[in-house]
C-alpha cells in the first residue's frame, strides 16, 4: 500500500488497519476527523510528516510479518456486527461499571485537591449515559436491520423496508451521538493534561487514568469500524437494492 500525504486519514486507515494504533499513538483522530488528509492531520497535531509516515509503513509490515488482521472493508456485515457487539460494546459496558465506582474511590481521596478530577468525571458519567442508550439503539433496531438487509440481499430476496424509513436516518443520528462521545473525550483529555496521574497519585488514581486511555483507544476503534466502514457499506448495500 502506498501512503501519501494527500490520503485522508479515514483511507488510510481502511487500507491499513494496524494505522490506528499509530494514529492512536500520536493522538491523530482517525475516526470522527478521519476525512482531513493525512498532511493536514498532522499539521494539526503538530507532527512531522515524515515521521508519520515511517511509522505507518513499520506498522503496516510488522502486521502482515505476524497476522493478517480482519479487512473489514470485504467481510460479511453480519460477522462485522458481531464483532461489534461482542468486542467494543462488551468491553465499553465492562470498562463503564469497573470506570464509576473507581471514579468515586478517587475523588473521595484526591478531589479536594485535584478538582480536574470532578471535571473529567462529570463529563465520563455524561458520555456512559449516552453510550447506555446509543448501544441498545444500535443492538435492538439498526443492527438487526442491517444484517436483516444482508440476508435478504444474498438470498436475492426484496428487501423489506425498514421502520426508520432509510438506514441514513439513524446512522445520521448514530453518528451524531459519535462526535458527542469524541468531544466528551477530548474535554476528558484536556482536563487530566493527556491523562498524566499528579505526583500525588496513589495506585488507584493511576489505574483511573491508564484505564481512561485504554477506554479512549477502544471507543476510537469502535467508532472507526461503525463510521467508516460499517454504515457506509449498509448505505451502498440499501441504494444498490
């Protein structure tokens, strides 16, 4: 695969799965800023594009010298939305009940002189509620239209119409609740200086912290998998059919 300058950072990371690492790495939005070139992409971060680019193409053959990860660009939606469910929403709900109650152990002990503290909890505790009911939405009503569609597809069958008039109406809305969830975690970042623990920070403040990127690095994939390829291929399959 050849990178270059002018690819979005959405292309590259549909070319290239093992990319977002990367860009998670260098703090390169891939998934709701993915259709800024990869050149301005880095000018915003601040990044030489010469160093990016070297770390893609590292990452790009360490991947394919070790496994051959999943292209999801070509994969069954249904096998994509079992992915889905199973991995990313398994993991955030698991991470939102371990993440509250390691939250209040925290600001008990350190709020009163980390008010950050406050400030990056108030903003997790409104991103979970919203996640709450946007992964029943998608796991009660557009999923299951979605492989619905597929099956109906492949079995050459009419595809019946959905509820929601078009599959667009609520990947609109879906991906609307996304940028929310990706401002509430900027605003989460920026507040805890790139989640760096004070020099104060007892074992569990920076397990809080540690464990707030790995939620961050996880939910970047997820949304990237449903924004970029998921709901995009659902709204070709609905116009082809």
């Amino acid at each position: 695969m050849s990178i270059t300058a002018e690819k979005t950072v959405r292309e590259v990371a549909l070319e290239n799965p093992a990319a977002t690492r990367v860009f998670e790495k260098l703090g390169i939005d891939y998934c709701c800023g993915g259709s800024k070139s990869l050149e301005e992409a880095c000018r915003t971060a601040n990044l030489p594009m010469d160093e990016v680019l070297d770390s893609l193409e590292m990452a790009e053959q360490s991947v394919r010298a070790v496994q051959k990860d999943r292209n999801w660009t070509t994969e069954m939606l249904a096998d994509l939305v079992a992915h889905i469910i199973s991995t990313h929403h398994k993991y955030t709900r698991e991470e939102m009940a371990r993440l509250g109650p390691l939250f209040d152990k925290v600001c008990s002990v350190h709020g009163k002189n980390h008010p950050e503290l406050l400030q990056v909890r108030v903003s997790f505790q409104g991103m979970e509620q919203e996640l709450t009911v946007h992964m029943m939405k998608e796991e009660r009503v557009l999923f299951p239209y979605i492989v619905r569609m597929e099956e109906s597809v492949i079995q050459k069958e009419p595809v019946l119409p959905p509820p929601f008039g078009s599959v667009q109406n609520p990947v609109t809305m879906m991906m609307h609740e996304h940028d929310s969830a990706g401002e509430a975690l900027r605003s989460m970042r920026k507040a805890s200086a790139d989640y760096t623990p004070p020099g104060d920070a007892c074992i569990s403040f920076q397990t809080l912290y540690k464990a707030l990127t790995d939620f961050e690095a996880d939910l970047h994939q997820h949304i990237h998998l449903e924004n970029n390829i998921l709901f995009p291929r659902a709204i070709a399959m609905e116009k082809a059919h």
